[in-house]
C-alpha cells in the first residue's frame, strides 16, 4: 500500500509540475539572498528524477517478480501439464488395471466354472467308473452265476427243488406224502388201529420257463413235473422206481396287459398271491402234497385270458377240463355220463373219464392295493347224462339230460401286524366239490337216472408268521363240507347220496383180515358218506441257506384231521388222524 500511496503522490506532483513553474516565471522570489545563503533544497525535477528512479527500480523489480511469477507460472503449468498428463496417463492406468481386473474376474469366474465343472464332471466320472464296476461286477455274476440260460432267441430259466421228506401218520392210509383226506379210515378198518412212517423223495419237482421276446409283445411256455405217480412195478420194496408225471405244461403269449395262457395248469379258482397270473399260487407251507382241507386247487388244462386293467385290478376268464366227482347210494342202473379210459386212445383204463359236454367256466377279479391281495369269482359247471326211462325192458326214449352248477370264489390275504399275514378262502355253491383238496362229490344221481348237483363249500383260515428273512411259522385250519341229496325209488327205496337208510352200522367194528399174504387187512361194511372234513396244522420253515447258491431249507408240520358222517342207520360215524410231516429241501436259485 506504501508503494501505491507514493506512486499518487507521485503522479500528484507530476499534475502540479507545469503550474508551479508558471508560478515561478511570473513572481521571482522576493528574499533571494536569504535563500542563497541556505544549501540549495533539491529541484522538484530532481526529486521527480529520484521518485521515477525509484518508481522505475520498483517497477523493475515488480517486472521481475512478475517475470519471476510468470517463470514460476509457467512452471506450475508446465507442472500441472505434466500432472494432468500423468493422471491422465494414471486413469489410464486405472482403467486398464480394471479392465484387467474385470478379466481377471471374468477368468477367475470362468476357471471357478471350470473347477465347478470339473468337479461335476469328477462326480460323473467317479459314478460312471462305480456303475462300469457295478456293470463289471453284474457281468462277471452273470457269467459265473447266470440266472438263466439263453439259446437263440429264447432265456430258459431252470428251477423247482429236490425234496427229502416225510409223514407219520396215526392211523395208517397207504399213502406216499400225498394225503386223500376223503379216505382216512373209520374204526371198522384195522388200519385204523396201526400208524405208518413213509418217508420219501418223490415231491422232487424239476421244472423250466421259457421266455423270448417277439415282435407283439413276448412268448412263455413253462414245463414242470415230480415223481408222484407210480408205474406198474413202482415200489418201495427194492427200487423206489417212481416215475415222472406231469403237472404243468403251458405256452403264454403276452400282448401289452393283455396275457392269453394255454395248456395244464393251476385253475383261475385257485388263490393267487399277485394279480390271476401263473405260478403265483398260494399254495400252504405244510409239506403234504394234497395241500390242506379247505385249499382249493385243480391242475387241468385250460385256457386263460387276463387282462391288468389297472396296475391294481385284474379281470381273468378260464375254460378248463370238467371231470364229475360222483357218490350215490343205491345208484338205479339207468344212466351213464362217462367210461374207463381207453388204452388204445392214452388213456388209463384203472380210471373213468367223463364225457364232457362243455368246458367249466371261471372267471375271477383280482385286486391288489397296497394292504393285501384280495379276490372274487364265480364257476359254472354242466353236468351231463344219458338216462333210460325204460331201462331195463329197452332204450326207447332215452336221451341226454345237462344241469347246471357253480358257485362263487372269495379269497383275501392281507397284513394284520408287521410279519404277520392272515388269509381267508371261500368257494360254495352246487356242484363244486371237486375243487377241494379233499374231492368230496359234485353230483349224485336221482331214481330216474338224472343227475343232481351237491351243495358243496370248502373254506380256510391262514396265519402265516416270517419273524425274519429265514424264518416262516404257519397255522391253517379248513373246512369242506357235502350236503346230503336223495329221492324215493322204486319199492320206497331212498336214492342218493347219504340217504338216512344207508347203513353206518359196521362203521366201529373192526373186521377181520381177509387173506394169509399179510396185505389184506379187514373192513367191514360201512357207507359213511362223508358230511365234513376238517383239518388244522401248524409248523414252521427254516431256511439254513439263501444266496446265489440256491436256497436249502428244513421244516416240521402237525396236522390233525378230522372226517364226520352224514347219520344213517347205526348212527353218524367219526374218523381222525393225526399227522407229523418233515420237510428238506433244496431249492435252485
């Protein structure tokens, strides 16, 4: 500020300088001598000289502060130049950085994914080498252990079992390990009075499935057989050369759920444990090969459709072979509905065929849900004759006389407890006898020749235990039951089956032998005509192997049986037996 004020004054001067010399031209100064004496006091020029001296050594010095500045100016924009520069250069840089960074990202994010898959792909390979192993493993057991063999374009797989067993009976029957529980003696027969031991081998029962695949669908045929049929020099004295007999022979074609099944095989009336499909039988556990009273079953041929209209529900139709079981008391000589087998025709002639006139109708609904297996049918039978009326004078107006029979068919087989099944079965109706184990009568025939249906129901309770895998317990108790039929003949003489004139008398008196051979034990006269069969058993399985090398397996059963008469004259006579069963057994895998 001092600089500015004397740069005013300065210029003050400067404007006063031309009127202060016009001053001193016109007026001198009046005191001359006394101002000569004094030291001359500078000139105003001079001190203007000094103070433009002065003003031009500042403003020298100002312009090389400025000069100065401006260096310094240009230095700090040269500087700021350079620092733009650099943090341009700097952005640059950052935005490289992160650009390069965001690659490292997306790299490190790629080599994640990478890592990811290749974990993935560790997985898969780790499972896909486990199922190679597994498939290894699957091959090398197919190979060394094949479940079934295979031969052009068909599998055939193997299988059945080889039995060792055997049954004590109380009251001897003559019978192998196949019990006709119709035919357990009353006390008139001395062998009522001796027990029996037979063991034997002849359950042993190899069969076959065959299966291949074909354009609508695939084709079966199964074949099966065991030793229990008897030659003519079959015997247990020396050989026990029993010979091999059939029991099932059938082809299969199945289309979609569509299954049509021809040939020899269990009848659609027996239960199944799956759907209506072959050998899914529920057959009991006991080893008798007459199953059990109350146990439905025939093996006939047939032929069978079924169809699973839902993964639940099964509808089946089946025609099969019809055979009559027939019983009569007084039985007229006016009739005949069949004949001893014809040898030259394969048949047997030690037994009598019927001549059928249609096949036994069957039909039968499956259900399974997810609690059980349960089942419902009906049978139609037609029961066909040719009577006399004339017999004996002549054979004029002869002729052929059908009635009709059935019954219905309920079975059901469910869990009550965790390992514990119950199993409840039923067929009753006319005319259905031969479909129990015990073959107890379908018809009986009248005074003039012409047949009648026997009201027939055959039933059974199962409880069947498996505590473990190789463990099984069985209880069963069944049932058959023949209702009695009769007409008044000629003379007033009752005709049928179990009239109540038939005589029982002799039913408790044991007979005397009949021959010195030591075969031919007595028996007196007794028609007994059977009203109910019953049986209970109880036993156990226990498997001591299961595995790829089959399955061997022991086991121990008692039976007690019971058979009741219709009363006649000499009253109602009763027979029992008791029975003890071992079963060993080797099963292929």
């Amino acid at each position: 500020m001092n600089k500015s004020l004397r740069i005013a004054s300065v210029a003050a001067s400067l404007a006063v300088l031309p009127l202060t010399g016009q001053a001193q031209t016109a007026k001198p100064p009046a005191k001359t001598r006394a101002h000569a004496k004094k030291k001359a006091a500078p000139s105003v020029e001079t001190q203007i000289r000094q103070l433009r001296e002065e003003l031009q050594g500042e403003i020298d010095q100002l312009k090389s502060a400025l000069a100065a500045k401006d260096e310094q100016i240009s230095s700090l924009q040269v500087a700021v130049l350079s620092a733009d520069r650099k943090a341009s250069a700097a952005a640059t840089h950052v935005d490289t950085v992160d650009a390069t960074l965001q690659q490292n990202v997306v790299v490190e994010n790629d080599l994640k994914n990478s890592v990811g898959d290749l974990q993935v792909k560790s997985v898969a390979v780790t499972a896909s080498v486990q199922e190679v192993k597994a498939s290894e493993k699957t091959l090398e057991k197919a190979i060394n252990e094949p479940l079934s063999l295979h031969y052009k374009g068909i599998t055939l797989t193997p299988g059945g079992f080889v039995a060792g067993e055997s049954i004590w009976r109380q009251r001897a029957m003559n019978a192998d390990i196949y019990t006709n529980f119709n035919a357990t003696p009353y006390m008139n027969s001395g062998e009522a009075k001796t027990s029996e031991w037979v063991p034997s081998a002849r359950a042993t029962r190899p069969n076959i499935l065959l299966s291949g695949k074909v354009p609508f669908g695939t084709i079966n045929a199964f074949v099966e057989g065991d030793f229990l049929s008897a030659g003519i020099t079959s015997n247990n004295l020396q050989t026990n050369s029993y010979t091999l007999r059939l029991r099932q022979a059938w082809a299969q074609a199945v289309v979609g759920k569509i299954k049509f099944t021809g040939g020899q095989m269990w009848t659609l009336a027996t239960e199944n444990r799956k759907a209506t499909d072959n050998n899914t039988e529920q057959w009991p556990l006991v080893p008798d090969q007459n199953a059990h009273v109350g146990f439905s079953y025939l093996r006939q041929v047939g032929f069978r459709l079924q169809d699973a209209i839902t993964p639940r529900l099964t509808l089946a139709v089946a025609l099969e072979a019809s055979q009559y079981q027939f019983a009569a008391t007084n039985a007229p000589l006016n009739f005949f509905f069949g004949a001893p087998g014809a040898l030259p025709g394969l048949e047997s002639n030690q037994a009598n065929l019927t001549n059928q006139v249609a096949p036994d109708i069957i039909v039968k609904a499956a259900w399974d849900p997810k609690f059980g297996h349960y089942e419902l049918g009906g049978i139609g039978r037609f029961f066909r004759d040719r009577y006399y009326p004339n017999y004996p004078t002549n054979s004029l107006n002869a002729a052929n006389d059908t009635r009709f029979g059935g019954g219905f068919i309920a079975n059901a087989r469910f869990p009550v407890a965790p390992k514990l099944d119950l199993g409840l079965h039923l067929i009753a109706g006319d005319g259905t006898g031969r479909y129990g184990a015990s073959l107890l009568p379908d018809i009986t025939v009248r005074p003039n020749g012409t047949l009648a249906p026997l009201r027939n129901a055959q039933g059974m309770f199962s409880l069947e235990a498996h505590p473990s895998k190789r463990l099984d317990l069985f209880a069963y108790a069944g049932t058959e039951y023949v209702q009695r039929e009769y007409k008044v003949g000629a003379a007033g003489v009752l005709v049928g089956y179990a009239p109540p004139t038939a005589s029982n008398a002799a039913c408790n008196t044991e007979a005397l032998p009949t021959a010195g051979t030591g075969y031919a034990p007595g028996v007196s006269t007794c028609t007994g005509a059977t009203r109910a069969l019953i049986e209970g058993s109880a036993g156990w399985v226990f498997r001591l192997y299961s595995g790829p090398a089959g399955k061997l397996q022991y086991g121990a059963a008692y039976s007690y049986l019971t058979r009741e008469a219709w009363t006649g004259v000499g009253g109602a006579p009763k027979a029992t037996n008791n029975m003890v069963y071992t079963s060993f057994r080797y099963y292929l895998p």
